[in-house]
C-alpha cells in the first residue's frame, strides 16, 4: 500500500533520492571495474585458457557490450583471472564513498498477459524488467516469470526479481 504522505514529504524524498544515487554509483562503479577487467583480459588472450576466453568474451559479448553487468560469479572468475595475470583493476570501493543502502537489487518484472488461440488460456510473459533504486530498464527474456526465478510480490502486486548486489 502506498503511503500517499510520505511520498510528499521533503525528508523522505531527498532520503530516497540519495539512496538511489548511492546505488547507482556503486552500480556504475562495478560496471566499470568488470568492464577495465574484460578490457584488459580480451588484450592478453593468449595467456588465458580455452575456457577463460569463453568467459572473457560472454562477459563482453552478452552483458557488458548491451550496458549490463556481470554476474556475481562471472565478476569473481573475472577478477580472479586478473590477479593471476598481475593486472590491477581500480576498487570499487576506491571509486564510490558512502553506504550501499540495499545489499540486494529488485527488479520489478514488467509482464504481458496473452491468451493461447489453441487452448484458449491465458499465460504471462515477461516484457522487461525495471531496476527498482535507479529505474533503468532492464533487457529480460520473455519467458514465463516463473522461468527466470520471479517471485509475486502482494505489497507491490508484481513480480520481482531481487538479486544480491556485491
């Protein structure tokens, strides 16, 4: 239920607000440092193995390149690689001051309702998502919510994806 008082208030506006840019500085900041990563990884391919290169260019091919981040796990492998190979890449936490207000990241998943001419039932497809601190969108694939781990939410009465920020 949405508290119609509190959203008019100053203080809790500009609370809000400084939330949201914390939170996306800090997501800015990780996309910078996982992209200064691949960058450097793609210029020395030769000492990677078949399986790093694999990971090097998914990570640029498939999310970075298209605006996305990594994954937590990509992000870690990643990192890992570059310390193996002597590389130092700026730390986000050099790059952002400030507490992270969430330690999770909610997308609110934006669904379509469709009816099947053969069965004549209806199904939900998810269209895209929007991230709930910054309110970018978000490029999801339109399969049923249930596929990409969405939950239904009653309070906001939509699905959700949250996902834990690093």
């Amino acid at each position: 239920m949405l508290d119609f008082k509190k959203l008019s208030d100053p203080v809790h506006i500009a609370q809000e607000k400084r939330e949201r840019e914390a939170a996306a500085a800090m997501q800015e900041a990780l996309y910078q440092s996982d992209k200064a990563a691949v960058e450097a990884l793609r210029g020395r391919t030769s000492a990677l193995s078949e399986q790093e290169r694999s990971l090097v260019g998914s990570a640029w091919g498939h999310r970075l390149s298209l605006g996305l981040p990594v994954t937590d796990r990509q992000r870690s492998w990643l990192h890992d690689i570059c310390k193996r190979l002597g590389i130092t890449i700026p730390s986000t936490t050099q790059a952002v001051s400030g507490p992270q207000p969430n330690k999770t990241r909610k997308i609110i998943i934006v669904v379509v309702k469709e009816t099947d001419p053969s069965t004549n039932r209806e199904t939900l497809t998810v269209s895209h998502g929007i991230d709930a601190v910054t309110l970018k969108s978000v490029i999801l694939p339109p399969v049923h919510p249930d596929e990409i781990g969405a939950r239904f939410d009653p309070e906001l009465r939509e699905y959700i994806v949250e996902e834990p920020m690093v």
